[in-house]
C-alpha cells in the first residue's frame, strides 16, 4: 500500500483558535497607511515648480491672456494627476504584499479537517499541505511524505528544496538549502504532501519581515529634481529683484509708474523660465511612452533620468537572466553523451531514450514539479504515448532517509512489472550493484556535470515478478541506467545584452539565493566578468560592511543570499558611490529594488510586489530590454539638456532687449506682454516638442555613464547657453540700433527688432538640436515636429507683420521683403560662431 500522512492529529480547538485569534490578531500584513488627499496636494504644491506655474498661470490671468493661464494651470493639474497617481502605485507595494501572504488554508481543528480563510490562521494551528498549495504561514513540518517546496520568491533558488521532519527542538531559521523542517509564508508545495505546526503569522514571518524592510527602505530625490528646485529658487529671486529694479528705474526716469509696472511684469514674464517644469514634465511623460514601445513600463518617471548615470546594474538570476524554467540540457548513459543545448539537431540513441523513458515513469502522473515537467516533457516529445498500456501498481515515495523515488507499472499487455526509480545520484550507485570503477566512472561525471551547474539525477530501473514485489526500493537489486543533467538556462538575449552593457559602461553583478556552482555556470555562459570571484550569504554575514564595500569593486557574483543580503549589498555600492540599477521578480527582491535607484521588475513572471516596489517593469521579461531603456534614458537626457541650454539662451536675449531701453528715455520699448507671449508659442513647442523627438547622437551607447556629479544645469552647458543668447542679443541689438537709423517709426522699429528676434530663435532651435554635427547635418535628420514649427514660424510672422489688425495688437508697421531679408540673414548670423565651434571641436 502507498504511505499517507498520519491521521491521529487533533489540532487546536475551536475556542482555543478563536482565542488566539483575538489575543494575536490576524493572519496577514497591514495595508501601507494611505495618505490623505490633502496631505499630498499640500506635499505638491510645497514644491517650487509648482509654485512657478501657478504662479505664471495667475500671472497670465492677471493680464488677461487666458488662454496662456489656462495652458499654465492646466499643466499644474497634469503633473499633479501624475504625482497622486504614482503615491498610490506605490502604496500598493504592502498590499500586493498582503494578498500573496493570505491564501486559503486547510487546517485541523477538534480532530477534523476544516477549509478556512488564510488571515484566520493562528499560531498552534496544524496545517494540512499537498501540492499546488501556498503556504499561510510560517510553519515546522511534523510529518510528510517527500514534501518538496518551491522557495524561490524568498530565496531564487531556481529548484524546489526537500524538507524534513522538525525534531520538535530547532529553532526556525531563515529559508534556503536542503532538508529544513520549517516551511515559509508564501512559499509553494510542488511535491509531496505535509502536516506542518504554525510557528509565526503576520508581520513575523519571513514575508512580514520583508514587508517591514518595505515601509523603512527610504527612497532618494533624483539629482535632476534636486537641482531644478535650486534652479528655479535661484532665477525666481533674481527675476524678482530684476523686475522691482525696472519698476523703479523706469519710475524714476520716465515718471510713468503705471507704465513701469506693465513693463516689470512684462521683464519677469521674460525671465521666469516657467518652460522647465513644464519641460521635465514633458519630456519624462513622452519617454514613459516612448519606453513602453520598448516593452519597458515606467512607474516612477524619475528613474527616466536617473538610467544615464547607471554604472551598476545588479541582476536575479532566477527569472532574470534565465527563464526560472527547468529543462533537460544533459543526458549521459554508459554508451552514451549528449548535451541537448549544444546539439539542437540531436538524434537519441536506444540508451538515451531508455534512460529518458525510465525517468519520466519514475516522476508523478501529473507532475507539479519543475523538474518532472521538464523530464516528462522531453519524453512526450519523444514519445507522447509512453504510458499508454501500463498501470502504476505501487509508489515509492522520497524520503530524507532514502532521496530516491520511483513507479512499479504493469505492462497489461505482456503482464510485466517494471520498477523506475531516479533520485539523487549517490542515492541510486547505492541501490545498483555497481562495480568499484563503474562507480568511479559515475562519480566523476556527476562531478563534470555539477561544475556546470546541473541539478543531477540518476536513474535505475528492474523488472520484477508479482511475486517479488518489496515495501522498501533498498530491497531491490537495480540496474543502473544513466544520469540526467538539468538547468534553468539563460535566456538567449542575455549574453548580447551583457556585451552592451560593458560596452556602455556599466558593471553586471547577479545576485542570487542559488547555490554558487549554479550561479558560477550562469555567469560563465553569458560572458560575465571576474565570474570566478564570488561571495556566499555565509562569507557575506562575517563580514562588516566597510569589508563589503572594498571588496564589492571585484566580485561579479553573489550566491546564497537572503532579502537582507541583497538591500546590503545594494547599499554597499551606494556607498561607493555607485548609481545602482536592481533587477528582480520575487518578493525576496523587493527591498534591494526599492533601495536602489533604478528597480527593475520583471512583467511576466515578477510577483505584484516586485513590481510595485519597483521603477521600471520589463513586460516581456527580456534582459535585453535593459539595454534598450538605458538607450532610451540617454537620449532623453542629452535632449533635456539641449532643451534647457536652448531655454537659456533665448531668455538671455528676451530680457535684454526689456531691460536695455528702460535705462534709455528716447528709445522705444522693445517688448509688450503681447510680444512676449508670441514669443513663447515658438519656445513651448520647441523645447517640449522639438527636442523631445530628436533622434539619440551616434555614440550613445559608447561612452562611459554620465558622472552622477554633473549636474544637468553644469558650467559648460550654461557657459555655451549664455554665448548663444549673448551672441543673438549682440546681433538684434545691432539690427534695433540700425533700424533706429533706417526707420523712423517706432512701431517699425519694434517690427523689425522683433523678427529678427523670431529667426535667430529658430536659428538657436537648430543648431542646439545636436552639439556635435553641423547645420547641414542636421538638417538632414528628420524632425517633423522641426518643419511643422519653421512653417508655422514663417507664415506667423507673415501675419503680424502684415495684417493691419495684428500690426495694431503688436504695436507694429508694416515690413518690406528687403527688410524681412535683413532679419532673416541676422538671425542665422547669430549662430555662426557656434558652428565654427563645432567644427573645430571634431577636428
């Protein structure tokens, strides 16, 4: 008869339970405290952006323009649908958390078994386990028949783990290995079946705890946020001063106070560069979709930015680099060698199909076991039938004593009993009648195989009479038939993906719960570096964390860790001053992932909770499309920066050209709110539209990561913003001292300043689209977003210049084409000397 689990248990009572239940609390993990609405508009509205476009928006409104104030404060809505979006995205994060730690339970009370729901499990409680069953909480096993348990949302072992029976004394310890008596919240039964003894519920299992690490894991500001807030403080309070100055002056010297005020607002309408937060914005949300084409789903824009100065990226393994999907890659009888990964196009010899058919009949008949799906598997692809005929007699089941299991069938057709059995290698040799060296012979191939990091089984089989048939497999005289090899293989992308990344830069180090053999044959296989330097959880738990730090700068692989582990090491490299990018897909990942800078989730196989604790989520679990987002993460940043130096410079110009004239009393004022408000229906577009769709420059992938201490707004960049907007002032500032002398209507003069104003601002639009290739190649580079703007450029401008109503809004004269031409010719010669720079910066 087949063995079962014991039936004389009698549990908890009811009262006893529903006693515990009242004292203890429920089964399961509190729901992250949500914020209030208010709390988080008030969080929102703290910030100085968006005090700046709320600002700019009343600003606009006070003068009337509503359409410009409509626009302002619209975005202001839109950034802040966005930021009460993601605050509860990531709240999420415990409560995903909280469904995975509460399935259903079936427990023994008052002698019988009773189905009930997980969060009223209570410590005491006897658990009834078989496979497909999540486990509710944390237990120690008291009785089971070969009980295997899939652990790798706590630990990425890529395999289920053995248990054993708890001698009632040991103390719970944290999960990984084989043979533990404990069993863990969350976990998977894939084989067997057990009778387990709660231990911890709630925030005290293994799961709680890495709920906690949730709630305390502290995420940082993004260096772009941190310096746009300095930024906009900083041009807020000199536009500020700027404007009270010209209020006075043009006060004093004019004697016009009402006219002062109209052209100190009109000074601060210049200079408040309200186009950044709007930018940011923008730009972040456009590359949120852009990246999500890319099979890369954003959750928090700001790792957006933050995957150009990438120079670590930590890597799972189980999920992450392979498909956390067992498979038979080695088969090797006495007369026979194959690995099926090596050999696509293989053909089995008579050995090799016995030695697959007599593991496949060794495994359950409906396996759970990743293992058994890969060996059954194979054989069905084999031969699909291959049990049709035969009858399992009796079952053989694992045991700690004896790792080995097996099937006794009957052959209905010639009235056989075949006996397969597979289990542990050293298992097997034991119950065959080998001789010295065939057992040397084995031995060592187990040992080949082990080094590339196979889970290795053997494989025995005997056919017996009715009358012979034993209780125990030791009984038996077993004929040994060969060793099977298995893996969870990397997948095929991967090993591309890692060239890309040492190319670009950035260090690889994997960080897994499996054992080292398995994680050094990963590494290998995809080419990572330095793969035979390698740390253990155990060698990781004597060290401190200055030891950490100075050896982390050469370790590639880490093995055996636990969820602490993994946030420790991420800190270490923080520490060093590394920018870290964490992928993961199991709940064992979530703290390391919010820890870092950059999380990265896995869509497909990756636990709710991953996700939720992570930035970025591959949808299609591909490696490879790691590389893709940390493209699509140079490219928005070079383009940020180009829109932002382009942001500079034109405001240099526009609020020299409001500011000049105020000091002189017989010159005409240059700029109305009117002019100023054209001027940015060309800057919005452009900086928000223009650059956002430039394409990425040739060398992106090629250059080191960008140093995490240049800043976006760096000298360089605001140095060559100021000569540009300094050149394009020089320039129409000549063109108004000419059409001083030429016309002698103010208006036209107005007309003819400001158009010259319109081209060089085009002309800064593109030769700011890249700062390595001339005008003429850029103008090659497509754009539409750049053609739709120059045409609508130019038929505007035609318009104002030349509509008696529009002349009349704009205080202008009509122009003639000569003059049209003059400013035409002025604006491209404002950029003249940064495409010489260009040049000789190639050369």
């Amino acid at each position: 008869m087949n063995k079962h689990l014991k039936d004389d248990f009698k549990g908890l009572s009811e009262i006893e339970a529903q006693k515990i239940l009242k004292e203890k609390g429920f089964n399961e993990l509190p729901s992250s405290k949500p914020k209030s609405i208010l709390h988080m508009i008030y969080e929102i509205f703290s910030e100085p952006m968006f005090l700046l476009l709320v600002a700019c928006g009343v600003l606009y409104l006070f003068l009337g323009d509503i359409q410009e104030a409509i626009m302002l404060l619209g975005f202001v809505f839109v950034m802040m649908g966005i930021t009460l979006y993601q605050e509860r995205k990531t709240e999420r994060a415990l409560d995903a958390l909280k469904d995975l730690s509460s399935p259903r339970a079936l427990v023994i009370r008052d002698g019988e078994r009773k189905r009930i729901p997980g969060k009223e499990v209570v410590v005491g409680d006897l658990l009834v386990l078989t496979e497909g069953d999540r486990v509710p909480a944390d237990s120690a096993i008291v009785d089971t028949i070969g009980l295997s348990v899939d652990e790798s949302l706590l630990t990425g072992e890529s395999v289920p783990v053995r248990k054993a029976i708890w001698d009632g004394k040991k103390k719970i310890d944290q999960p990984g290995g084989e043979d533990l008596p404990f069993i863990y919240s969350g976990t998977l039964i894939v084989q067997g079946q057990a009778i387990a003894q709660v231990i911890s519920i709630g925030t005290h299992t293994e799961i709680g705890k890495i709920g906690k690490e949730l709630q305390n894991v502290v995420e940082e500001e993004t260096r772009l946020k941190v310096e746009t807030k300095k930024l906009v403080k900083t041009i807020a309070i000199i536009g500020l001063c700027l404007c009270l100055t010209v209020i006075v002056i043009y006060g004093v010297i004019r004697g016009s106070w009402i006219k002062a005020l109209l052209t100190g607002i009109t000074l601060a309408m210049a200079i408040l560069p309200e186009e950044f937060p709007v930018v940011m914005t923008i730009f972040l949300a456009l590359g949120a979709w852009r990246m999500s084409k890319k099979n890369v789903l954003t959750r928090k824009v700001s790792a957006i930015e933050t995957l150009g100065t990438a120079t670590v990226l930590c890597t799972d393994k189980t999920g992450t680099l392979t498909y956390n999907r067992m498979t038979v890659q080695q088969l090797y009888t006495k007369n026979s060698y194959i690995d099926i990964l090596k050999n696509k196009d293989n053909s089995f010899s008579d050995s090799i199909k016995s030695l697959i058919l007599n593991n496949a009949l060794a495994c359950m008949q409906n396996p759970f076991d990743p293992m058994e799906k890969a060996i059954v598997k194979l054989q069905n692809e084999t031969n699909n039938n291959f049990s049709e005929g035969l009858e399992i007699i009796k079952e053989y089941s694992l045991s700690a004593e004896l790792l080995a299991m097996g099937n006794l069938w009957l052959n209905k057709k010639n009235n056989t009993y075949t006996l397969s059995v597979k289990g542990s290698p050293e298992a097997i040799i034991n119950l065959c009648n080998l001789s010295n060296e065939e057992r040397l012979v084995i031995e060592n191939q187990i040992v080949l195989m082990a080094k590339e990091g196979l889970r290795v089984l053997g494989t025995a089989f005997v056919v017996v009479s009715k009358d012979k048939i034993k209780d125990n497999l030791k009984d038996y005289d077993l004929s040994f038939i060969g060793l099977i090899g298995l893996s969870d293989p990397h997948r095929e992308t991967v090993p591309e993906a890692v060239k890309e990344c040492y190319k670009a830069g950035m260090r690889i180090i994997m960080i897994t719960g499996d054992y080292p053999g398995t994680a050094q044959a990963i590494a290998r296989n995809i080419g990572l570096k330095n793969n035979d330097n390698i740390i253990t959880g155990p060698e990781l738990i004597s060290m401190s964390d200055d030891d950490l730090k100075s050896k982390i700068g050469n370790v590639s692989v880490f093995a055996r860790m636990v969820p602490d582990q993994k946030l420790r090491i991420v800190n270490a490299l923080k520490a060093r001053g590394d920018i870290v990018a964490m992928t993961g897909d199991g709940v064992n990942d979530a703290p390391a992932l919010k820890a870092s800078n950059i999380g990265i989730a896995m869509g497909e196989r990756g636990t709710d909770v991953a996700r939720e604790a992570s930035s970025l989520v591959l949808v299609n679990d591909d490696f490879s499309s790691i590389i893709s987002a940390v493209r699509m993460g140079r490219r928005i940043y070079d383009n940020l920066q180009k829109a932002s130096a382009y942001i500079f410079s034109i405001h240099v110009p526009i609020a020299g050209l409001s500011f000049i004239p105020v000091f002189m009393a017989d010159l005409p004022i240059i700029f109305f709110p009117v002019h100023v408000v054209f001027l940015e229906l060309i800057i919005d577009p452009a900086c928000s539209i223009v650059f956002e769709m430039e394409t990425e420059e040739d060398n992106i992938m090629d250059r080191p990561p960008r140093d995490k201490k240049q800043p976006i707004f760096n000298r360089k960049m605001i140095g060559l913003s100021l000569l540009q907007g300094l050149s394009v002032l020089i320039i129409v500032g000549l063109v108004y001292i000419i059409g001083l002398k030429r016309l002698s209507n103010p208006d036209e003069v107005r007309a003819f300043t400001f158009t010259t104003l319109v081209f060089s601002n085009i002309s800064l639009i593109i030769t700011n689209r890249s700062w390595h290739q001339n005008i003429f190649q850029i103008l090659k580079k497509p754009n539409k977003a750049m053609s739709w703007l120059v045409v609508c450029v130019i038929i505007l401008v035609l318009l104002v210049t030349k509509l008696p109503y529009l002349n009349k809004l704009f205080h202008f004269a009509p122009l003639h084409l000569i003059d049209l031409g003059i400013c035409f010719f002025a604006g491209l010669l404002s950029i003249v000397w940064f495409e010489i720079l260009k040049l000789f910066r190639k050369n």
